[in-house]
C-alpha cells in the first residue's frame, strides 16, 4: 500500500510541470474590428497565421490611466508580420512594421489619459507565407508615476499632487506616444528653495520646467546629452503653488514605456530667525528716524522681552508689536513736542499815571488829576 502510494506522489510531481507550463494556443481573430475576437491577459503558445491574413481581437481588460498594455510576440516563418495596437475608436496607438521571423519583440501603449481606455490587438501577414505563432504574450503592467495609482496628468488641470521627496515615473519616448508628458504640482511655503533633479533613461533626453500658480514659465532645461540629470530651481517670494513638467525631449521609435526618476528637495526657511532679523531691523529702523526718541532704550528692552517669550511665534505677530511700539514712540514724541513749543504770554502791563499835568495853553504845572489849569483855567487834557 505504501509503496503504491509513494509511485503516486512520485508520478504527480513528474507531469506536474508539464501541465502547469503548459499553454493554449492563440485563437483566430476576426477579420475586422467589428467582428474582433475577445482575448483574455494570457500567454499563448502555437497558432498559424496565414499569408495576407489580418487577426483582429479586442483585449478583455480595460487598460488604466498609468497602465500600458503589452504584446510580446515571437514567431517562425519566411515572412514578417506587423502588430498594432488601437483604441476604442479604432486610431492607432502604438505598433510595429515587417517584424521578421525569430525576432522576439514588445509592443506596448502607455495610457496617458484620464480615463480608462479600451484596446484592439491587430496581427497582419505581410507576405505571402505562413506565420507560426511561437509564443503570444497579452499583459497589462502598471506604470504609476510618483508612489501613486494613476497616471501624473498631461496638463496643468490634471497635475498630480505631490511633496518633497524621491519617485519614479514612466514616459512613453517615442514619437506616437499617449504619454508624452507628465505634470506634477507641489505646494511651496514662503521663502522656501524649490530645488528639482530630473533623470531620463540611460539613452534617452528629457526636458524640465517650472511654472507659477499663473502658469507663467520660470524654468526650461533640457537634457545636455542623452542620459544626462536635469536640474531647476525656484525660490518662492509668496507661499503658493508651483508646477513641475517633465516630458521626452528627444523622441525615438521605442516599442514600450522607460522609466524616469524625480528628485525634489526643498530649503525651507528660518522662521524664527527671519521674524526676529525684520523685528530688530524695524526697531532701529525707528531709532534712525527719531535719534532723540526716550523710549528707544525702553523699546529695545521690550522688544528682547518680546523676543524671549513668544521664541518661535509667527511673523505676523512681531509685526503687530512692531507697529504698537512705533505708535507709541510717534504719539510720545509728538506731545514732548507740544508742549516744548508752548510760549507763554506776557502780561499787560497797567500803565502809570502821570504826577503833574501841564496846561496845553499857559504852560502852568497843576496837578495830576486836576482838569483844568489853575493859572489861565483852560481845561486840561
């Protein structure tokens, strides 16, 4: 019993194998779009395409934004073939021509848009003998840019949002690409170095720019040679959102997507020693203006007050000290001046009355407070 049991086990792990790498052959499509056979993500192994004859098959999954759709083809045969991929509106995406018996290619399209797409798979016979299938390999591979599930946009609406920080992403390098471009936005603080390193494939060049919230361009580099880092930099004079776009500069007749790497770094700024450098500059900035100012000693002390209780407190608050100091100092000054330019005024002095009183007339002296004269009696003045 035992011994049975053990040449069971032994004949299961001998034709295992076999049936597990075991393959189906690919069907026949159909001879049009309209009548193009459902293909599942699969590999296939055999299949015969005859001369002049095109197979038509509408791949079963949806292609998603930042996924690229494969087909991997290997055949024998005195002829060539060409593989073409198509979207739901029968355009063509992406494909390869007169493809030669023995040569194993790939053949693939980046979806780049929004939405979900929907593909058609095209085989053609190109010449007049049979193609022999040897192996048909249908696959969707994600391509997500920058650590996400989706595809960085293709324009300023549809930027992916991102931080500081190390990602990959991928671009279609060829000249019928779908993913041609890729746009990113990050949110800068004010003050902030906005620093981005840009690195294409190892044969390949890429392009870098830089926009602010308006869109305005502030950075263009390009590659200097193919392989070559593409570096930018900003400084942000308002916190606000900036723009970052990277795209192929240089296309070629690449079968599928290549990878790219961003590096974005940031300098933020010292709040701290920024809000105290402004509050002291500010403050001497007054004593300037007002040399003689009493409270400039009073001031300085207040403000080392200030400075030492609220230590990281934000800008605006050291502005609004700042502000209450220099009112303060303006409104002291100003009555110190009022009241230094007040003039006292002199009192009238009561006027003295004469002792004698003479005649207008005689001449005669008489006294004060006589009216009229004692000698001619003419009346006093």
């Amino acid at each position: 019993m035992k011994k049975k049991l053990f040449l069971l086990i032994i004949g299961a792990l001998v034709f295992l194998p076999y049936k597990i790498s075991a393959q189906e052959a690919l069907p026949a499509g159909g001879d049009n779009f309209e009548t193009a056979v459902s293909l599942p993500l699969s590999e296939y192994q055999g299949g015969t395409l005859e001369d002049g004859k095109d197979w038509y098959y509408s791949i079963s999954d949806d292609v998603q934004p930042g996924q690229e759709t494969q087909a991997q083809v290997l055949f024998t045969g005195n002829t060539s073939i060409n593989v073409t991929f198509y979207d739901q509106n029968k355009q063509k995406l992406s494909g390869r021509e007169y493809i030669k018996a023995n040569e194993n290619i790939i053949v693939g399209w980046l979806n780049g848009d929004s939405e979900p797409k929907k593909c058609y798979l095209r085989l053609s016979n190109t010449a007049i003998w049979s193609a022999t299938l040897q192996n048909v390999n249908i696959k969707i591979i994600d391509r997500f840019d920058a650590g996400s599930q989706t595809d960085a946009g293709g324009s300023f609406e549809n930027a992916l949002p991102i931080k500081a920080g190390q990602y990959k992403g991928f671009l279609d390098f060829n000249y019928e690409a779908s993913d041609g471009e890729d746009f990113y936005k990050i949110n800068v603080a004010h003050g902030q170095k906005l620093t981005v390193r840009a690195t294409p494939p190892k044969d390949l060049s890429m392009s870098l720019r830089i926009y602010d919230k308006n869109r305005s361009e502030l950075v263009d580099e390009i590659s200097d040679n193919e392989g070559a880092i593409v570096t930018g930099s900003i400084q942000a004079l308002t916190a606000d959102t900036f723009y970052i776009a990277v795209a192929p500069e240089y296309s070629s007749d690449l079968d599928q997507a290549s990878q790219y790497s961003l590096d974005i770094s940031g300098a933020a700024p010292d709040t701290q020693k920024s809000g105290i450098a402004n509050l002291k500059e500010e403050i001497e900035m007054v004593n300037e203006i007002l040399p003689n100012n009493p409270l400039s000693q009073i001031s300085a002390s207040v403000s080392s007050g200030i400075l030492g209780i609220i230590g990281k407190s934000i800008k605006f608050i050291l502005l609004i000290v700042t502000t209450v100091l220099v009112i303060i100092v303006v409104t002291i000054i100003l009555l110190l001046k009022g009241k230094s330019g007040k003039k006292e005024t002199p009192k009238e002095k009561t006027p003295v009355k004469p002792e004698s009183i003479y005649c207008s007339k005689c001449g005669a002296k008489n006294p004060s407070g006589a009216k009229f004269c004692s000698k001619c009696g003419e009346k006093l003045a």
